[in-house]
C-alpha cells in the first residue's frame, strides 16, 4: 500500500511538471527572432535574435539615484514639490517592486522615462508593450504609462505615444495613439482599483494597435499611430488630493521584433 502512495506522489509531481511546461510557448517572429509567451498568445515573456529590442524589469535591483538625482538608466522628473521618491519594496511575486511616491500636495508627483528612445513603430516590427501596477488611491491619482517621445511632463506637453491614462476625480483609463499632436482615443479601456492590473498594448507590425485591460482587449487603433518617432517607456504619477500617493510597479516589458 506504501509503494501505491509513493508511485502516486511521483506521477503527480511528473504530470505537475508536464503541464508546467505546456504554459510556456514560443514562435518565430519575422523568421529571425523567437518569442516566448504565456497564458496569451499576444502576451510576450522574452524574445531572442538579431533583431529583437527590449527592455524587462522585475525591479530586483533598485533604480535610484541619491538625492533626487536621476537613477542610472532613468530620467526622473519631480513635479511642482521637491518630495517625489522611487523606493524599493517587496512585489506581488516577492521578486520586487518599484514604488514611486508622490509629494503631498495636490498635483504633486515624478516623471520617469527610460534614458534612449529604441522603439520605433516601423512596419513588419511588431512590438509588446506590459505593465503590471497597482495604484493606492485609484480616484485620487493621475497615472499616466505607456511610450513615448521623453519629456519631463506627459500631461498635456506630450506630441507623440502610445499609453493608458486616468485622471484624478474617475478611476477610468483611456487608450490613446497620438501622433503630431493628434490624438485617437477610447475613453472606455479598463477601470483601476487599489488592485494589481495588467495594462498591455501591441502592435502588428502593419496596422494596429490593440489595448488589453487585465488579459481583455478593450481598445483598437489604426489611426494616429507615431510611426516616425523612436519612444521609449514613460510613466507619470500626480497625486490629485492633499495626501501622498503610490503607484508600485511589479514588472515591466517592451519587446520588439525588428
């Protein structure tokens, strides 16, 4: 009877191991790169090959830099108080998280951007775009995330991305292609709550932009796509109360088949 148990426990942990790996998928891409995804097809974890461009954190090692000065690899904006923070803290997985935190005073906040602009929305380069995020005050803050031409301030002074924003007073996100000052806009793409959300966008390599929401496609774009403009990943957080906000940031992906 012993032996019975011991062989059961074994095949258990074989078919464990088995199904395990069934979740991890890959394919070519442009017949030069392999893409790894998961759960989704559209959902890419890693790519390899010459013509790949990425940029991945899980934030197991801290972007910061000393005194509000830019952390290495990043362009760091404080926004009308001189408080905003980027600390580090332990994340949804256990892996690590980065915090930005946000001065007390209503439209208080930091603007980071990743130094070097190496996407391009060209044809026959189709790109991922993922975040996964959870804010502390989903009415009470602007977020905004997503790529685009650096700048030190995305609200309003943008010319040229692609990102999910929510302003303060609605926890409501827009999907927004915007190209020479132009935008195209879905004002319905997802609601945040104080919980983790995935917010994720590709690109087809030819025509569209599609939006996901937690895994649900929730906007498509074909119009006003910045196409002659390399972006890099951005992100802007201003607290919309007298309080201090947070977003924390589990992990980050951009990957690019060119």
């Amino acid at each position: 009877m012993k032996k019975i148990v011991v062989f059961s426990m074994a095949l258990l942990f074989v078919l464990t191991a088995v199904v395990s790996a069934q979740d991890m998928h890959s394919k070519w891409v442009n017949r030069k790169n392999l893409v790894y995804y998961s759960t989704y097809l559209y959902r890419w974890i890693d790519a390899d090959g010459e013509g790949v461009r990425k940029f991945i954190d899980d934030f197991t090692v801290v972007p910061t830099g000393a005194d509000n000065d830019d952390p290495p690899g990043w362009q760091m904006t404080v926004l009308t108080g001189d408080a905003g923070t980027a600390t580090m803290t332990a994340g949804a997985d256990s892996a690590g998280a980065l915090i930005i935190t946000t001065d007390a005073t209503e439209d208080d906040g930091l603007n980071l951007a990743v130094r070097g602009e190496a996407f391009l929305l060209t044809q026959n380069a189709p790109l991922y775009f993922g975040i996964k995020l959870a804010v502390s005050d989903a009415d009470a803050t602007d977020l905004f995330v997503g790529l685009c031409k650096t700048d030190t301030e995305m609200w309003g002074g943008l010319s040229d991305g692609v990102y999910f924003e929510s302003a303060d007073a609605t926890a409501i996100c827009t999907f927004v292609t915007e190209k020479n000052n132009i935008e195209t806009s879905d004002t319905s793409a997802g609601t945040l709550t104080e919980a983790y959300h995935t917010l994720e966008f590709t690109w087809d390599g030819s025509t569209y932009i599609k939006a996901y929401f937690d895994g649900t496609l929730v906007a498509t774009s074909s119009t006003n796509i910045p196409n002659d403009e390399a972006l890099t990943f951005a992100l802007e957080l201003l607290t919309g109360e007298g309080n201090a906000n947070t977003v924390t940031i589990d992990w980050i992906r951009v990957i690019q088949c060119r």
